[in-house]
C-alpha cells in the first residue's frame, strides 16, 4: 500500500512513518498545504493521512477540492480539532474517518487496513481468495496451495495493486507510481515494472499458482482471476 501523510508536526509524522514502515507500507509525507496540495494533484494513493491545521491553508478545504475533483483516494482525517462541527463536516467532505490526537498507531494502522479494505476489496473482507491464491491483507502474506509465498514488500504490494484492480487494466506508469510513489519520475519504468513483473510471475509459477497476470500489449498488465 502506498501512503501519503499530510502533517506538519515533523515529530509526530516521523514516527507515523517509521512505524508504518516497519509494518511494509509505503508512506510520503507533505508538511504543508501547498505540498500536499502539489502530492494529491500528482500521485494516487491507497489511503491519505489529512491534518486540518496546515501552514498555508486548512486541511478540509483540501479534502474538499480533491472529491470535486474527482479523486477517490480513501481519506482518515487526523487532527487536534475534535469538535462536532469539524467532524460532521469532514464526513459530509467525504473522509472515510476521523481521528482525534493523541492516537495510538496501532488503532491508525487498524483504521488504515479497514478503509483499503471497504475501498478496493468488496465489502471490506481481511482474505482475498483466487482459487489456489490466498491473500491475507492484514499479515501481508500470500500462499499458493496453502504453502506461503516468499515476497517481497514490493511484490507483495504489485500482487495487490493488481488484484485490487481485477479485471482493470493498469498501465506501467500506474504501477511505477504505486511501487514507488514520488521517485516514479527518476525511475526507467518500463525496466522497473518489468522487472518487477517478471519476478512476481516466476514466484508464483514456481509455487503452482495459475497466470493471474496478463500483459495487454501497448497498454499495461491486467489480473484476471
């Protein structure tokens, strides 16, 4: 999963990140609202972490903007304003939650599992099941045939971008992107997916998965399970 964190208390932000880091996600932060405004108008993201008090503007008027924009990216407000009228006001904005400082990270990283969840995977289940593949989200494992597979945080992220995406073709520079956030641009990415591609596939190959994964020539990859 790909994370970004809108937090301008550096402190507090550095310690979200490495925790979720330990636990194999992904997270960009922006410390301001002209940066997390110039992050959510670039990248996409499986879930943003908003503050509301922001240098240089506030948070809910950013979550506003990006829903008339069309952006469907999951949302968990975190904030020290904890008053109803902030509340009701982020849910109505569309925010999937809301959570008021101090929070324990562990409740986040539950939080963050839950709205994915009811986002991208139908109702919000921890297992995804495609015949011989099993997918745990919440342990970030996989198994072919009950056997675990062994992934890497990159891979097991690609096997769940495209599974999340079923039946949708995603290009390469959507998983680039997805893999690696903001240094996507630095990145040769047709070498780089590929790459990724090509391990995903002989991993699960090996272990006596069926080919989930189909190359749409000229377009991108599409699992179709």
């Amino acid at each position: 999963m790909k994370m970004l964190l809108i937090e301008d208390e550096r402190a507090l932000a550095a310690g979200i990140v490495a925790y979720l880091n330990v636990a194999g996600i992904q997270c960009e932060t922006a410390a301001t609202f002209a940066e997390a405004e110039d992050k959510t108008a670039l990248y996409r993201y499986d879930c943003i972490m908003l503050d509301l008090s922001l240098p240089g503007g506030d948070g809910l008027r950013l979550l506003e903007s990006m829903r008339q924009a069309g952006r469907a990216d999951s949302v968990i407000i975190i904030t020290a304003r904890d008053g109803l009228d902030d509340r009701i006001r982020g849910l109505n904005l569309g925010a999937d939650d809301y959570m008021s400082k101090p929070f324990h990270l562990a409740e986040l990283l539950a939080r963050i599992h839950a709205v994915v969840r009811r986002k991208q995977f139908d109702g919000g289940q921890n297992t995804l099941i495609f015949n011989e593949l099993t997918i745990d989200l919440q342990a970030r494992t996989a198994a072919v045939h009950e056997r675990p597979l062994e992934l890497t945080r990159s891979e097991f992220d690609l096997l769940l971008y495209l599974a999340g995406n079923r039946r949708r073709v995603v290009s390469k520079s959507a998983i680039a992107e997805h893999l690696s956030g903001d240094m996507a641009d630095m990145l040769d990415r047709h070498d780089f997916v590929y790459a990724h591609i090509k391990n995903l596939k002989k991993k699960l190959a090996r272990a006596g998965c069926n080919d989930y994964i189909k190359t749409i020539y000229g377009l991108g990859y599409q699992w179709l399970a």
